[in-house]
C-alpha cells in the first residue's frame, strides 16, 4: 500500500483521539485502533516508514506506532 495513504490514515485517526484529555489514553487508542483495524501488512509498512524517519506523521500517531513496533 501507498506510504502517503497510511500516513493520512494514521494522522486522521490521530486527531480523532487528540480530543482525549489524558495523552497516554489517546496514544493507547489510536495504537489499538491500529492494532484491529489495520491489515498486518499496513501495519509492517508504517512501523518500517516510523523507523526511516516517520514523515508526515503527527506526534500521537508517530508514538502510537511505535508502541506497535514494542509488541
């Protein structure tokens, strides 16, 4: 898949959860989002793009893949 798209994707459901006052809780939910949601390929392909640098990626998505990458 596209790297642009995912990280579109990624920043979208970032700002959804950038209402969440507490940071972890908002981390957490888009990393679970993530973790459901996404194919195991697109998940591979945006922890390889966080790895290489993560442009484009808002701060919340860019910790919440690399809380994926952890597990």
């Amino acid at each position: 898949m596209n790297v642009e798209k995912l990280v579109r994707m990624a920043n979208d459901i970032g700002h959804f959860f950038q209402a969440e006052p507490d940071h972890q809780t908002a981390v957490d939910g888009v990393a679970n989002r993530l973790k459901r949601f996404w194919d195991p390929r697109m998940r591979r392909e945006i922890i390889a793009h966080v790895q290489g640098g993560g442009a484009g990626l808002i701060d919340i998505a860019r910790e919440a893949v690399l809380k994926l990458a952890k597990q």
